[in-house]
C-alpha cells in the first residue's frame, strides 16, 4: 500500500519505465519512498503527496544505466589509447600493457586506489551510471582492492565487484596466486564491502591468465562451495589460436562448458569471437553477457548483437575502463553498439548472410534496454534495479534535454532517437540510488569534485615517477617537439 506521504515526488516528466510492457509515459511521475518506487504513471491519475517535489517538465526520467564491464583502477590510464595507436595487432598490444599495467599498479596501495576509484566513479555518476562492474586482477598489492572498492561504497553506487584470480607466466610473480589463496582473498573482500548495494564476486580474467586449465574448475567449485559467483573476461583476441595451441578445436565457450563455468549462471564479459553455435550455450546456461562496443572497432569484427537478441540474450553494455574508452558515457557507448552492429552485418552480407530481422537490430529503444534491463541482468541485479516499478530500488536518472546539443525533437516524436544518438553526460541532471540523490543539477552531493580531480591528479604524478614511466609518456611539455607540433 502506498504511504500517504512518500519521501520523493517526480512530476510532468517524461517517463520511460523499462517495465514489462514498456509503457513510457509522456506526461507522467515517479514516487518512491524508503528506498523503493512505490508508484509511477500519468499525470492524471496522480494522486501523490511528498516532502520533496520535483518539477520535471522537459526531463526524461529513466532507470539508471550500468556500466557492465569495468576495470576501476585502470582509470590511471586514461589517454593510453593515444600513446599505443595504432593498435593493430591486440594480443601484442595487450603483451605491452601488462608492462606498464603492472608496474604502475604494483605501486597503488589502498589510499591510491582510493583516490583514483573515487575519481572514477565520480565520472560514471555524472554520465548516469547507478551501478557498475569492476574486475579487479592487479593483485601485487593485495590492499589496492581494499581502496577502490571503498571508494564505491562511499560513492552510493551499486557494484557487482569481481577479485580475479592470475597465475599465468605473464603476470609479474609477486601478482601471482594460488586459487585456494585468490577465493581467500575474495571472501575477505566480501566480509568488508557486501551489502545491499555490492556484491563480491571471484574469477579469472581468461584462460590465459591461468597457468593450469584445471584452476578453472578449482575456481567454479571454490566460489560455489562459499556460495559467491563467477566472473569470467570471455576474450579470446587471438580469435581461437590460443586453444589450438593448447589441442583444443573448438570455441572459447565450448571450453568454458568444459570446466566447468557454465554449470551456474555466469558473468561473461565481451563474450567475443563466440562461434554460431555457442550463443546458443550461452543462452541455455543463463550466461549473463555485457558486451563492449569501442573494442569490436579496435579488432574490426563488430558486434554481432543480433545473435545473442536472437536467441533471447539482451547484454549489457560496458566501457572496459578509462584504459580503453576514454570516454566513459554511456550515450557514446550506446551509439559505438549500434555502429559496431553495422559493421558485422555489412561483414555477414558480404558473406551470403542474410540481414538480421527487425526486431534484433540496434536501435534507439534496445540501446536504452540494454543500458538499463541488460546492465542489471548482466550484473545479477535485475531483480533489484533496470526498470521503474513498483517495489524496485528507486535508481533513476533525470536527463535534461533542453540544451542546444539536444534540440529539436519533433514535438517529442523524436525525442529517444536524440537521447541516444545526440545525448551526453552534459545532459544529466540528477541520479538516485535507492531514492538517495547522488547528483543534482549535474554537480555530486558527496564528492567534492574539484579534490578528486586534483588528488587523482597528485597521485598518478607519484605513480609515473615511482615507477620510471616518464620516459615512456608523450613528451608534451614545454621544450619539446612531438609528432610535429612543438611545445613552448
């Protein structure tokens, strides 16, 4: 029954619910109290009293979105992309990263990550992130976790928070652990940070991160007898050498299935190079997919949305971190998806493949689906958070749409095509999680923002140093020249 008086009234919004039948309601309201909507329609059959009203007219309200698939500590590479570009051949590229990865991160104890989480979340509330991903595998400082996973409880956002276990010859040995040491440290994890807001999960990033194939299994059982799931990072960019390598003729997921990680639901990130008959596997194990858009530009492969829509998978859309999307906002996100699409399709026709139907194309309305609903499934939250209804956490965000950038919208008739392929993290006005505003009129209402620029800023200054990586930066400083342009 709803209380005769809630705690927040949204009114003369435009509403977009993500509820079952997707009703959007174009003039319409939002009231949620301890926490919880508790009521949604019309205008005019609103019959809500509140302590604090908002007048919404000329904002859309929606389910806050996910970033799906999330590295936080790597924000301390932001800019990166530029300094390795191009990137032609990935696996090399990665080989390369690691390097600096690990020596810049051998070197970020709790009160860094802190820092640099907080800086990072701070960024995802402002683009309209209530909740978000995070593999954590730079473990050569085993409290580093311990920091940045503070800074997303501070932040009052939602996390599905993964401690990775890696052992492979490629990780520095101080990085390395044994699997009963990594679920350990995982349920460590848990005890400090699970709430209703986060939880803690372990895995591995893929299985060349592994030295032995057989610690899969050992990390499924493990997580399964502490009752935690599995995060899995499905990449294969070697596009299937590396399990011929190892006698294996089949596909990344087929070997999963082998060890062992589809025998539970499972988080599957990227889920890339899945061959046609794996989606199906995916799909029947109840995988949850979360998809990144920005990487199937580096590798030219696309994003083949339409087959995990196909067979009914709707993925969640993430960014893999400052160190690969520079840009964190979940509108360019959506926009690369659909992009990303077209160009796997253009590949599929060339090749005799007929079109995807139309119900399994990437438009305007799926992106906003799958920012929200496949966000939240992706990362087991969907019975908590994706939709405004009625018992659902009051995660929303209030989207202006009065700017210049965003104008004009066809009497409205246009005004979700505009959202998604014109809107920014410039258009977000306020964020809820769990009723609680975390942001209003664009500016946070518990970080100071201006000193979590500055101290990240302080502390990357003392990361480069301490580990020699000077010499290794664009010389953009005064005296001195750098791919024809000079610096004074």
């Amino acid at each position: 029954m709803q209380p005769e008086t809630v705690d927040t009234l949204i009114r003369d919004a435009y509403v977009v619910t993500m509820d079952a039948q997707r009703r959007v309601f174009t003039d319409g309201y939002v009231a949620f109290d301890k926490g919880r909507v508790v009521a949604a329609g019309p205008m005019a059959g609103c019959a809500v009293t509140a302590r604090e009203v908002i007048r919404a007219r000329g904002r859309i309200v929606m389910p806050g979105m996910a970033n799906a698939h999330n590295h936080l500590i790597q924000i301390a590479f932001r800019g990166y992309n530029d300094d390795r570009w191009p990137v032609l051949d990935i696996p090399a590229a990665v080989a390369v990263l690691l390097e600096q990865l690990h020596g810049l991160t051998g070197r970020i104890d709790a009160e860094r990550a802190y820092v640099l989480t907080r800086l990072h979340m701070l960024d995802m509330l402002k683009a309209g992130y209530t909740a978000t991903h995070d593999e954590h595998f730079t473990n050569i400082r085993r409290d580093s976790a311990d920091g940045s996973w503070a800074a997303v409880a501070d932040s009052g956002m939602r996390g599905f928070l993964c401690r990775c276990i890696v052992n492979a010859e490629r990780i520095p040995e101080s990085g390395r652990e044994t699997v009963e040491a990594g679920l350990a440290e995982a349920e460590r994890l848990r005890g400090g940070f699970a709430s209703d807001r986060i939880e803690v999960a372990a895995g591995f990033l893929n299985f060349q991160f592994l030295q032995d194939p057989d610690d899969m299994r050992r990390i499924v059982d493990g997580a399964a007898a502490i009752g935690m799931r599995v995060d899995v990072d499905m990449t294969d960019n070697s596009r299937g050498a590396a399990l011929r390598a190892r006698g294996y003729a089949g596909g990344q997921v087929d070997y999963y299935r082998d060890f062992g990680l589809l025998d539970r639901p499972v988080y599957a990130g990227k889920a890339v190079s899945v061959l046609p008959h794996e989606y199906e596997l995916l799909a029947r194990h109840d995988a949850r997919v979360a998809v990144v858009p920005i990487l199937r530009f580096f590798d030219g492969t696309g994003l083949h949305i339409h087959d995990f829509l196909r067979h009914g998978i709707l993925p969640g859309i993430g960014t893999d971190a400052p160190l690969v999307s520079d840009c964190q906002s979940p509108f360019e996100a959506m926009r690369l998806a659909i992009l990303a699409q077209n160009i796997a399709v253009k590949k599929e026709r060339a090749d005799g493949r007929p079109p995807p139907e139309k119900a399994h194309w990437a438009v305007a309305e799926r992106m906003l689906e799958m920012a929200t609903l496949g966000g939240a499934r992706a990362l087991f939250m969907e019975d908590q958070t994706g939709a405004i209804e009625v018992g659902k956490a009051a995660d929303c965000v209030m989207v202006d749409m009065a700017h210049a950038a965003t104008q004009p919208t066809a009497k409205d008739r246009r005004l979700i095509g505009a959202l998604v392929w014109a809107g920014s993290t410039l258009n977000v006005d306020t964020v809820f999680v769990a009723g609680r505003k975390l942001l209003e009129g664009g500016r946070s209402t518990l970080i100071d923002e201006e000193a979590a620029m500055v101290e990240a800023q302080t502390v990357l200054a003392e990361l480069i140093d301490e580990a020699g990586l000077d010499g290794v930066l664009p010389p953009r400083r005064a005296g001195a020249g750098f791919r024809g342009w000079t610096y004074i």
